[in-house]
C-alpha cells in the first residue's frame, strides 16, 4: 500500500517530451514519449495523460514495455483532450501519471491458448499483451488475434499485422465492417472470427476490449463454444479522474474502474455491463 | 474420392442431419466450382439453388448508383451461400462475387423444397439450420448497424 503522501505525488503529473509522432488512421495518432521517471508498467495498464491547459484523459499503454521510459500511446482524436494530444508535435511537453491499474493476467494463460479479441481502437491496449505473450511464445500452445474494425482504411497497425502473419508465431484473423470489391479480406463482425478460428474451449484464456457491445457479444459467442466467463478477461472504459480510487467517478456497482480495472474477468464485469443504471 | 453424402457429413450445415436426410438430399446435390472473379448469382436472377461453401470465399454485394459496389458479407467454408429458393419469388437479393476460387455443394433449389414437403421431419431439421443461420446473420447485422466502432465516445 502506498503511503498517503506517495498516493498524493500520484495526483501529481510529471512531465515528459513527446520523442515521436505518427499518424496510424484518419483519426489516430501514436506517440512515443520521452518519460524518464517513468516506473514499470505492466500490459492493460494506463497513464493518465494531460495535455496543458486543456485536460487530462487515461490512454492505455499500446507499445513494447519493455523500455519504461519510453512509453508508446495510441490515440484516437475524438474530444477536446485527445484532439489536443494528437496535435502534439516531438519536442513538445505533456503531463504524465502512472501507470494505473489492473492489467492482463497473461499468467493464467500460460500452458493453454492466448485468444485476442480486438475491435477497433480496442487493439492498442492489447498489443502490449501480444508482445509479451510472443516473448515467451514458448509457454502458451496457440496464440490468436481476432480483429475486427470499421473499414479497412479504420484498421490499426496493419503492416505489424501483416509481419504477424508472415511469421506464423502468431495466427491472425481480420474482419471489416464494410468495404470496396478491392478488399480482398473478410467482411463481417468480428464474433464471426470465433467460430472461423477453430478455438478448443478447454484451451481458451481470453482477452478482450473493444466497445462494451462487442465485447459482450464476443464473450457470448465464447460462452457457446464452452469458454466459461471467468477465462474471458475485458477492458472496461469509464469517466476516469483521479485514477486512484479516490473521486468515484469510475464507479461501477462494487468496482472503481481506475483501481481495480480497467481489466475485468467478463463473469465479474458483465452484471455491472448490463446494469443501465450503473 | 469422397461421395457426395460424406461430403455432407463434413459440413456444419448438414452434419448434423440424420444419415438417410443426408442421402435424401445429396439426391438434389452436385458440386460446383467458381473461378475468383466471376459470379455465383447476380441481384434479381431466379433464386433456383442453395449452396454449402467447401472452399474459398465469397463476397455479398450490393450495387448503389453512386455508391458503387459495397461488400456486405463475406463468406467461407462451411457456410451457407442463398436462401432466397425458399421463398417467393425465389429471386435472389445480392450479388454474390467469387473473391478466391470456390468450390461448392450446389443444391437443386425447387428438389429441396418437394423432399421437404414429402418428409416433414426433414423439412423442419432443414428450416431449423437455416432457422440458426438467420439468427446469427441478423445478430450481426444489428452489431454492424450500430457501428460500434464510430465516434461515441466523447472526451
């Protein structure tokens, strides 16, 4: 347990420098960040990001974390603060906390199947967990990516996803929402890949996050197959403040999303999802 | 080789039906195989046959003016490809365009549909595969018409 004054330096941004911009899409940006102070974090976890004069906002960590203090952060520009950090350019300052949260249990896969299901943005908290399962690929049996996106154009990293494949350490299953007659992929939802990809339920360990709908139609089709709600494991995305478990204002039900989220087993999380009043 | 009724056996669609249904209905069957560019069936032909995907892929389209071709679905082995011969006007709704080089279980449409009116029970296994096929065809159109992937989330 952190000490209350080591809990209020947390409530503190550092600051750190923008190494890196690039465009991913027509609306998302990754950047590395220069954050020299930065502790170790763990895949599933977030930083509080604060673009100066404008706000603060939690973006997941969606790079190799293996260096700390060169953290990567895939961000759509949806809003007023992630339009701002998205505009960033290398060399500027930003105000940086954490890491924060509960990430992937990557551990309770080890000895049976990896099985990633991403849809949208919802990939780039989930790479960090790609990466560390392929750096000890030895200890899982398959290792499965299921990713569906609007359009092609909306898909993220898709030269990595293309080096994936070609690798073969990691099998990789793609679907859009809709496209031109020059795609030559698959086209459909992305809980059609489930039953496309051949999962043995009793070999199953999930990871999922994406918008809650999917995700919760996702864990249904897994549900089918025999892969129970506790070894299906999502990301939830709540109005994240203090990202300590302080404000409330990520409450859900019994769960501060902050604190003991943003991953959640899918049998914990989804009375709390299909609570409208939560 | 494998006859026509093992390949039955082997899909999803028909695996589960029982053996003399399976021999039934593969009297209505032969296989047949589209080269990648060309078409199953276009929008408005009759709807005269019900097809089992063994291999390749298939892309259902729909044609907008100024829209151009648009992909709606696309399909693959083991799937079901038409059931517009189970309805009137039997006239089908998409363009179904071959992405990759399919081969198919091609069913007789019209035979089905006498064997199902002879043998209710097999009517009724038929209508209950294609019963499951709606379902999770319309539960992934209603995930696709809330594009959950579009900017809701404001921040």
């Amino acid at each position: 347990m952190p000490s209350a004054d080591g809990q209020a330096c947390a409530l503190v941004p550092r600051a750190a420098t923008v190494g890196r911009v690039w465009q991913e899409t027509h609306d998302t940006w990754s950047l590395e960040l220069e954050d020299t102070d930065a502790p170790q974090a763990q895949p599933g976890q977030f930083n509080m990001l604060y673009a100066f004069g404008v706000g603060e906002v939690p973006i997941s960590f969606s790079g190799d974390l293996s260096d700390p203090t060169r953290p990567l952060h895939t961000i759509r520009a949806v809003g007023a603060v992630t339009r701002a950090l998205c505009a960033l350019t290398p060399g500027s300052s930003l105000g940086v906390r954490g890491p924060f949260g509960v990430g992937w249990p990557l551990d309770a896969a080890r000895g049976g199947d990896v099985v990633v299901l991403a849809g949208g943005i919802g990939l780039a908290p989930l790479r960090p967990l790609l990466y560390a399962a392929l750096a000890s690929r030895g200890d899982f049996g398959r290792v499965v990516l299921l990713y569906g996106s609007r359009t092609p154009a909306d898909l993220l990293y898709p030269a990595e996803l293309d080096a994936w494949r070609a690798a073969s350490e990691l099998e990789v299953f793609v679907t859009v929402d809709a496209a031109s007659p020059e795609w030559r992929g698959d086209v459909g939802v992305v809980t059609n890949l489930v039953a496309k990809a051949g999962l043995d339920p009793t070999r199953t360990t999930a990871f999922s996050c994406g918008p809650e709908i999917m995700m919760t139609f996702c864990a249904r089709r897994l549900q089918t197959l025999g892969v129970p709600d506790t070894k299906v494991h999502v990301s939830l995305e709540r109005n994240m403040k203090c990202a300590l478990g302080w404000c409330g204002r990520c409450q859900l039900g019994s769960e501060l999303v902050c604190r003991d989220g943003p991953v959640l087993p899918f049998a914990q999380a989804a009375p709390l999802m299909a609570t409208r009043e939560l | 080789m494998r006859t026509l009724e093992q390949e039955l056996e082997q899909l999803p669609f028909t695996q589960g039906l029982r053996p003399e249904h399976r021999a039934l209905i593969a009297g209505c069957a032969k296989n047949r195989a589209f080269r990648e560019g060309s078409y199953v069936f276009r929008t408005g032909d009759p709807a005269d046959t019900f097809y089992l995907l063994r291999t390749g892929r298939v892309a259902l389209e729909v044609y907008g003016p100024t829209r151009g071709a648009l992909t709606v679905q696309t399909l693959g082995p083991g799937d079901i490809l038409g059931w517009s011969w189970l309805f009137e006007p039997y006239v089908t709704s998409f363009d179904a365009r071959v992405v990759s080089d399919t081969r198919t279980v091609a069913f007789d449409g019209a035979c089905l549909r006498r064997k199902a009116e002879e043998d209710h029970e097999l009517g009724y296994q038929l209508m209950r595969g294609m019963a499951q096929v709606f379902t999770d065809r319309l539960e992934a159109t209603r995930m696709q018409l809330l594009d959950v992937y579009g900017d809701h989330a404001q921040r």
